[in-house]
C-alpha cells in the first residue's frame, strides 16, 4: 500500500489519497453477523441493496467449475478459428506474438475477471458496485453477449444437421446429388480433380445453408430442417442452464472431456494420412517477416482475446459462484495453458487434413483452406472424413465433437446473462428466466437459418460483437485499475487469496493492457474494410442496421455514466464525478463476516 502523503493517482484509490481525504469505514461496523457493516464514502452514492445478501447458489465441488472454465473457452474458435489465424498470420512465427500477447493480455484479463466474480459474487453488472460510473460496461457487454448467443446457436444447429446427415449409408456430400445439383454441374465437377472438395461444398451452400447469392430482396423465410436443429441445440442449452450452475456443472464433464477425446482421435488418424506432414509443414513454418506486420499482432489480440472468453461475462459469473477463498490463481494458470494447448492440438490436426487434401487433389493448401471458419468445419474436414475407412464413424464423433464445444460456450454466455436477470430480480424463479431467455433466443434465431441468414450471421457478429466486446473489455481495465484504484483491487485480491500480487500483474493491469489494446483498438478502426461476403456487398440498409446495433450495444455506457453521476452528492462538478466513481456501500464480499473482516483489513491498510 502507498505511503501517507503520497499523491492521487486516481478518483477513489486509497493508497494514493492523504489520510485527510480517505472515505471512511463505518466505526461502528461489527463482526456480528446480525449487523449489516457498509463502506461509506463522503460523496459516494447511497445503494438500495446495501448490506442484503441473497441466496446464491455455489458448485457442488470445484472440478466441475474448472470443468466449465474449460468447457467455456475451448470452444469453436480453436478448431476453426485458431489454425486459419496462426495460417495466415505468419504461420509458425504467428507463435511468437500469440503466446506474448497471451502472456502480457489474455492471462492478466482472465485473472482479473475471475477475481472480480469471485471477491463479490455478483453478476457482470453488479460487480460495478465498485464504480458506478462504469455500470454501463456491464449491460453493454450483456448486450453483446445476447447478440452472439443469437447466432451462435445456429452455428451448432449446423453440426446437429451434419450430424444426423452422417448416419447415411453413403454420406451425402460425398457424391454429387441431383437434388442439389443438375446433370451439367455433376458431369462438370466429374471431370475436376478437385470434385470431392466441389461436392462437399456444393452440398453445403445448396442444400444445408441454401443460401442466396446475396439479400437485396430479403432474407427468405427459416429452413425447416435447420429450424428443428436450432430448435434442438436451444433445448439442450435450456436443460443445461435449467438448475443454474447444479445443472451446468453436470453437463461440463462432458462438454469438457469428450472433445478432448475425439480430438486425439482425429489427430492420430490425421497424422497417419498420406500427405499429412506436408499440411503441418505449411502450419508451423514460421514467415519472419510477419512479424513486423501490425495486423498480425491485432489478429494475435483477438484470437487470444475472443478464445478465452473475456469481456463476454461468463468468466465473472462462473466465479461468482466460487467460495471467497478458492484458489483462482492456480485455476487461471491452468486454464489459460488448457486454451492454448487445445489452439495447437486443432491446428495441427486440421492441417494434417489439409495436407491429405492437397496431396488428394493436387492443389495447394490455400485452395483448399478457403476462407476458414465454417468452410473447414463443413467442406474441408468432412471431405476428408469420406475417404476414412468407416467414414459415417468419423463423421458423427467429428460433429459430435463440434457440437459439444459449441454447448460449452454457448452455456457459458446464456448463463451469464440468465444470472444478471436473476441477481436483478432474486424473486423471479430461475426456471423462468431461463425459459424466457432461450425461448427468446431461438425465435431470433430464426433469422440465421434463412437462406439469407449467413449474412445476417456476419453482419451481426462485425456491428454487435467483435468490436463491442474489445471496446467493453478495454474500458473494464481502465475502470477497475485506473478509476477503481489498481491499489484497493489488489488489495481485495490479497484479502481474498492470502497472497501478494506481483508486479508482473500490476504492469499488465495498469498499463500493458489499457494503453496496448487501445492502440489495437485505434488501429482496427482505421484499417476496417466495407463488410462484404463473398465479395458482395451489403446493402445501404443493411449497412445501417448495423451501425444501429452497435450504437443499441454501447448505448448504456453514456446512459449508465450520466445516471451515477446524477446519483451522487456533491456542490461541484468534481465532487459528484468523484462520487459517481466511488463504491456503494454494498460493494465487498457478499458473506456478512467476510465483509466484516474485510472492512478491518482495509482499516489496518489505510493505517499503514
């Protein structure tokens, strides 16, 4: 803690403000559980909830919240998403500001959420007990994290049709159809050495997706196949969330181990594939000269970023529900190596694959690579999966596997949300929250499984997610270290763990990561590209639907800023800025004798 004297380095850090200006702890305060202690601050703002402690349940032990940790960040994105990245990025050398960026911002984050989850054992909105002014972070991040769980959703819907299309006695883009194709086009790729890759990707956009060429004269009406799919993942999330984290926490020893085991599999036959080292030749040879490309160091940033689940909520919440004294320290090394380890295992076995493919069909990896995403999961890897020996095996553990990873991530990010409703109105029944939210959930989906619904997909995630989430998790630092007080968080965390914070974390928290990731943030501004898919272009009111989406997602920082600082007391400008920013008096641990202790603690820190 700072020494007496000492100057202010920010709104409310104790450490750095003279004695003289300190907020007080309540002297009265007790450690008898009958009485409520609160924490008030000259020109803070009065809470309502002050003192109340509402029942919350807690993991039936803590491997199933390690499980679920596990299960929320290993997720799509490493299969498909991490190895087209690392690819394009240059390769091997893609590593070295991969891991450096893992290191000095995707752990330091991670760490920082779970803590926070855990010290108050509140929601990703309620955690801004700690400053008000901040409040907006958390519902614009919640809002974010709805419109990803609208489309995500569809993305597993997918994998279920796939799925069930693998139990065909020949699977069905294997062969050029008819029902999907006329006579002209299968004679024409007939006659292609590339035709396997053709068939599989004709299948995919003709008959799966349907999709149109582009939305200038709307989105169609939903699939109905596609719709008893999306119908069906919604209902398996639903039931995983229905007894909040006593439910969920069941269903992640699956959701966690299973992938994990398909994925050897896959990768011990991939590796056997003719032409397999090739492919992971391509993957890890390392371009140099990349390195000095900044978008490379952006893509690093939001691979990590976006792989470990940060900014979405669901890091906060599944700590939330952890006893005060858990180790989090240890759970964060563990789980952020789990994420990158899992990154390297699915890049090397997509590109064995790739490698098979491009030994196959005597094009290069490039070709066959595409544009990622959704083309591996779907074109490229199923391809593959018709030459295996019992191909219809392969085809359901592969897509089972996808499918467990989505419901991994896709529970995470529901329950986040389903647990800031619940912790805003503790009297309405879970079940119910529940029940309205992915009943909501799925009929908004309904629009990603139109033939136009691809584009909506794209549209959604550049305008309502990606950019909304950094913007959100940059402002997160910002506010808890630099407004909150890096001083009083790191002093919670040594009341919590029993333990010191190194400088390692301080110089991440306090300046690696807000000043870093707003450069990357001013930089992905100003190299954005016009938003196309396939090469065309959207149209103006598309364009503009967006922009509306994301203005709808940032809209309650302003909102939630201007309400705290009307709240707050104060004659002057400062005062009541300064007050907005301060804590309620019902921030600190939710427990009434931890809080106590807590109080005493932050009492004898103040006297040194």
């Amino acid at each position: 803690m700072g020494k007496k004297g000492s100057h202010n380095f920010a709104f409310n850090n104790q450490a750095f403000v003279p004695d003289s200006e300190k907020p007080e702890f309540n002297k009265e305060v007790s450690t008898s559980t009958s009485e409520k202690p609160t924490f008030v601050h000259g020109h803070g703002i009065k809470d309502p909830e002050a003192g109340t402690v509402g029942e919350r349940g807690q993991w039936s032990n803590q491997l199933e919240f390690l499980l679920s940790c596990v299960s929320m960040s290993v997720g799509l994105g490493n299969i498909w998403r991490f190895p087209v990245t690392a690819y394009e990025n240059g390769g091997g050398a893609f590593l070295i500001p991969y891991l450096i960026v893992l290191i000095f911002v995707g752990r330091p984050i991670y760490f920082l959420e779970l803590c926070l989850g855990q010290f108050c054992s509140q929601s990703q909105v309620k955690v801004w007990r700690c400053n008000p002014f901040f409040k907006g972070v958390g519902y614009a991040s919640m809002i974010a994290t709805v419109t990803v769980m609208s489309y995500y959703c569809s993305i597993m819907a997918l994998t279920v049709f796939y799925f069930f299309a693998s139990f065909a006695k020949t699977l069905p883009w294997a062969e050029c159809n008819l029902k999907w194709a006329d006579n002209e086009t299968c004679s024409s790729l007939d006659n292609e050495l590339s035709n396997e890759t053709s068939y599989a990707e004709l299948y995919f956009v003709k008959e799966v997706l349907k999709e149109k060429a582009n939305i200038d004269d709307g989105i169609g009406f939903p699939e109905w196949r596609l719709t008893l799919c999306l119908l069906a993942s919604w209902l398996v999330v639903y039931f995983s969330l229905i007894k909040g984290v006593k439910s969920s926490g069941k269903v992640a020893y699956f959701t966690a181990l299973f992938p994990y085991v398909v994925l050897i599999t896959l990768l011990i036959r991939g590796v056997t594939l003719d032409g397999a080292w090739e492919g992971i030749k391509e993957f890890l040879t390392p371009k140099w000269e990349e390195l000095y490309n900044p978008e490379v160091w952006y893509a690093a940033v939001s691979q990590c970023f976006f792989s470990l689940n940060t900014g979405f909520g669901s890091v906060i919440m599944f700590a939330s529900y952890n006893p005060l004294r858990h180790n989090i320290y240890r759970d964060a090394m563990i789980l952020s190596f789990m994420d990158t380890f899992t990154s390297l295992i699915a890049g090397i076995t997509v590109f064995s694959v790739l490698g098979y493919l491009s030994k196959q069909t005597g094009l290069p990896v490039t070709e066959i690579l595409g544009s990622g995403g959704t083309g591996i999961a779907f074109i490229s890897y199923p391809t593959a999966i018709a030459n295996f020996p019992v191909p219809q095996l392969f085809a359901v553990l592969f897509f089972l596997m996808l499918f467990t990873l989505g419901i991994g991530s896709a529970t995470a990010d529901a329950g986040a949300v389903i647990t800031l409703f619940a912790d805003q109105f503790p009297n309405v029944k879970r079940w119910i929250i529940t029940t309205i939210l992915c009943g909501s959930a799925f009929l908004v989906g309904l629009v990603y499984v139109t033939p136009g619904g691809q584009y909506i997909l794209d549209l959604v995630d550049y305008f309502g997610a990606a950019f909304v989430i950094f913007l959100t998790s940059v402002l997160e630092v910002m506010g808890i270290m630099w407004i909150y007080g890096m001083n009083n968080f790191i002093s919670d965390i040594e009341f919590m763990l029993k333990r010191k914070v190194g400088i390692y974390w301080k110089i991440c928290w306090g300046f690696i990561i807000p000043v870093g990731l707003s450069v990357i943030l001013v930089y992905s501004l100003i190299v954005a590209k016009t938003l196309t898919r396939n090469d065309t272009a959207y149209p103006t009111s598309a364009i503009i639907s967006g922009w509306l989406l994301a203005v709808l997602c940032l809209l309650p920082l302003p909102v939630c800023a201007i309400l705290a600082y009307r709240k707050s007391s104060g004659s002057t400008f400062m005062e009541r800025l300064k007050g907005a920013c301060s804590p309620t008096e019902s921030w600190g641990p939710a427990d009434p004798k931890e809080r106590a202790a807590w109080i005493e603690f932050k009492r004898q820190n103040n006297r040194t």
